[in-house]
C-alpha cells in the first residue's frame, strides 16, 4: 500500500529541452527544503541533469492519458523533440515544466548524487515550483487501474498487448 506518485522530469542542456516518466520523486526534508529523484542511467534525461545539475518534475494528476505516458515514456529524447506537441512553460530556472495534465511543478539544483547501479539518486535543494491547479496527484496505483491500458481478448486463445502489441495464444492470460 506504499503509495507514490508518477511525474514528468525535465531538464535543459544547451538549447534541447528534455523530459521523460519517473515513479521516483519525494520530499527529503523541510529545512532545508530538499527532494530526491532517482533515474534510470539509460535515459537521456539522466545525462542531461548529470551535465547541468538542475531539473524540474512536474506533478502529473489524474487526467494525464496514456499519450502522455506513451510520449515522455516510450520514446527517447535523443530521437524526439519531446515538447514539440505538448504545451510548457519556463520555470525561474529557465527549465521547461508541463502546462496540461500536471497539477504543479517543483524545481531542483543538485547537491549530491549516489550510483544505485541502474539508476542515479540525486538529492537536491528546491529552488521553486509552482501549485497550478487543484487536481488529484496520479498515483502509481490509479495509473494502473485507470490510465494504463487492460490487454484485450481479440479471439478465443488470444491476446494482443495494447501497448507493444505481443500476441499471447493459449485459453486464459498469464499474470
């Protein structure tokens, strides 16, 4: 029942504006005011916060769709112009921040990261952010339940995933 919830992360190097999916954000301490995110080492995003130290994650609520995810989640940045298509805004740290489908947004300036092997822990001083509506934050569980796609039967023995595709053929799906 730990809950936690699901963001938009964006960073800046030179000119590109970037942003991918992350489950991992949370409040460290008061006072100072700190939180931690931890991203996978793979993600161009990860890159780009190792080279400039600064990031923003945007508070996803619950009506981001499954676009959304499929946007910042299923494509790199290396290869696409993730807001080309979505509607941002400029924080005080001149980083991008979404504008739709997020309830506010927190800034960061990084103080210390940890290696966790696949992923890096940033720990990092909030430096701003913004309350931008009083929608219900998205949680990993309601994202699951309510945003993420069900497999569907097409016919009797078999089952195409919604999101990749797979075919699965035998009587009943596999957990």
């Amino acid at each position: 029942k730990f809950s936690y919830g699901l963001f938009v992360l964006t960073a800046k190097d030179g000119e590109k504006d970037n942003g991918c999916i992350i489950n991992t954000a949370a409040q460290l301490t008061d006072t100072p005011k700190r939180i931690n995110i931890a991203v996978n080492k793979a993600i161009y995003t990860h890159d780009m916060i190792m080279r400039t130290g600064e990031f923003n994650v945007s508070i996803l609520s619950e009506s981001a769709d499954f676009e959304l995810f499929k946007h910042f989640g299923f494509q790199s940045g290396r290869d696409v112009d993730k807001f080309a298509d979505y509607p941002m805004g400029i924080a005080e740290n001149g980083l991008a921040y979404l504008t739709s489908h997020d309830n506010g947004y927190v800034s960061g300036k990084v103080i210390s990261s940890t290696d966790l092997g696949s992923h890096t822990m940033f720990i990092a001083d909030v430096t701003g952010g913004e309350v931008l509506n009083d929608e219900h934050s998205a949680t990993y569980d309601y994202y699951h339940k309510n945003i993420k796609p069900k497999p569907e039967a097409k016919a009797v023995g078999k089952w195409v995933c919604k999101i990749c595709g797979y075919v699965y053929e035998g009587d009943e799906l596999p957990a």
